[in-house]
C-alpha cells in the first residue's frame, strides 16, 4: 500500500520507503515498442517489454524499436528497487 500511495503523490524515488520484504511483491508495467508513454519507474518493480518475435528460422528472436528497448532498460537508473527487472515477452502473429 506504501508503494501505491507514493506513485499517487508522484514523490521521487528518493522519497519512497522500500520495505525489507520488498521481494513478495511485484508492480508490474507493460511498455510497448510502438508505444510512447513510459511509466515512472519509481512506482515498478518489473517492466515486460512487448514484444519480440519470432524469427521465420525459429533460431532467434527478433527485438522491434530496439532504442526503445534500450531506453526502457537504462530506467533501472531511476528505482529505488534492487529486484527492479526489464524482461522481453515474445509473441508471434497469427496468420
């Protein structure tokens, strides 16, 4: 509750209490590689970043807006949370 009430107040991450068992929870975000607002990463403790794919090989993934990607991974600069994780989701279109 702490962690909802600081986003809310918009305090800075030096501002927010980081509880000793900060582990159990998750506040998670999705950010998508076409989208253009970012969440305050003070408030996060998890980014998943959509999406990757695929390739037609199946012997890798490819990353879209990959300056994107790095801009969302360089906000773990900006956490008060050690645990603070970016992670790629992968999809793959329909046909």
């Amino acid at each position: 509750m702490l962690l909802m009430v600081a986003c809310q107040d918009k305090k800075r991450s030096s501002q927010i209490e980081v509880a000793e068992n900060e582990s159990k929870y998750v506040v998670l975000a999705y950010v998508t590689s076409w989208g253009e607002s970012t969440p305050d990463p003070a408030c996060l403790t998890h980014i998943n970043y959509a999406f990757g794919h695929v390739t037609d090989n199946f012997k890798g993934i490819r990353i879209d807006n990959e300056p994107r990607l790095q801009m969302v991974v360089g906000l773990r600069e900006k956490t008060v949370f050690e645990s603070f994780a970016v992670r790629r989701r992968v999809g793959k279109q329909s046909v």
